[in-house]
C-alpha cells in the first residue's frame, strides 16, 4: 500500500478514535467503532494479513456492533421519536469514509492474482509443507489450528467474552 494511503488511513483511524471518545451519543459511539473496525480491516488487508483483516471485519465492524446495538436497544430507556437533520460534519464525514473506501479498493490485488504478496510468500510454503508439517489434510484448519493457533485462540475468547459481556448486560424476565 503507497505512503500516502497509509498516511490518509493513520489520520481517520486518529479521528475515529477521537470521535469515539469525544461523542454523547452511545449509539453514535458504536457507529463510529464500526468505522473504525473497517478502517482497521482494510490497514490488515492492505498489509496482506487477509486472515486478521477479515476477522477484523466480522468482529471489529460486524459482530461488536451487531451486540453493541442490540444491547442499547434493549436497555436503553424509550423515549418519544423526534425528527432528528444529520449534520453538515457527519456529512463530509460519511464522504471522506466512502472516498477513502473507494481509494483503497484500488490499492488492493485483483482478484485471484497469482503475483498478490499472499500468493508469493505464504501460501505457497503453506501449501507445500502443510500437511507435512501439521497432519491436517485441510489446509484452512492447518492454518488456523496448528500454524495460527495461539492466534485463533485468542480471537475466540474474545468473542466469547464478548458475547458473555452482552448476555449479562440485558435485562432478565420474570418467569
């Protein structure tokens, strides 16, 4: 990924951060992680760590929302609808996300590109000694339970506490 894309991905993920903090709204908190999650995705993807990008994206920007959105809904005091204008900053906001989106979908390999940095590297070790070297006749499971395995380990307990963290935040029903 060139320089100056990196540079431009550094400086949303320092005002995703900042606006994270910064908002009231937690709704608006959420929203604004969510973006953060992709943008990290893509930081993963553009350095060729398709595996921790696409994890990213599940969980950073997909399944932390999906729980985070349906715990405020379900704990969050009601209150009567108002019509609510978007600002002119989330606006310009969205505009500056969607065009670096856009930008950097340049940036990556096409699709089933056999000189990707994926393809010269790894994989090809990967594909050769696999089986060799773990006694996986799958080589996803290969990957994920014998060379990433502390890796994989990881990432699931932290969608397991996650999913724990959510569970214990929603209100209990009487039997």
């Amino acid at each position: 990924m060139s320089e100056v894309l990196n540079a431009l991905f550094l400086a949303l993920l320092v005002i995703l951060a900042g606006a994270a903090v910064r908002v009231r709204d937690l709704v608006g908190a959420v929203l604004i992680l969510s973006a953060y999650g992709l943008t990290m995705s893509l930081v993963w993807a553009g350095m060729g760590a398709v595996d921790v990008a696409f994890t990213e994206a599940v969980v950073g920007a997909g399944a932390s929302t999906v729980f985070f959105l349906a715990t405020l809904l379900r704990t969050l005091p009601r209150e009567q609808p108002r019509e609510r204008r978007a600002r002119p900053a989330t606006l310009v906001g969205v505009l500056l996300l969607g065009g670096l989106l856009l930008l950097a979908i340049h940036e990556f390999p096409a699709w089933s590109d056999p000189a990707s940095p994926a393809s010269l590297h790894v994989s090809p070790r990967y594909l050769r000694d696999g089986y060799r070297e773990t006694g996986a006749p799958n080589i996803v499971t290969a990957v994920l339970a014998d060379y990433r395995a502390y890796d994989t380990l990881i990432e699931t307990v932290v969608i397991f506490t996650a999913g724990v963290a959510c569970w214990l935040l929603l209100p209990r029903r009487d039997p």
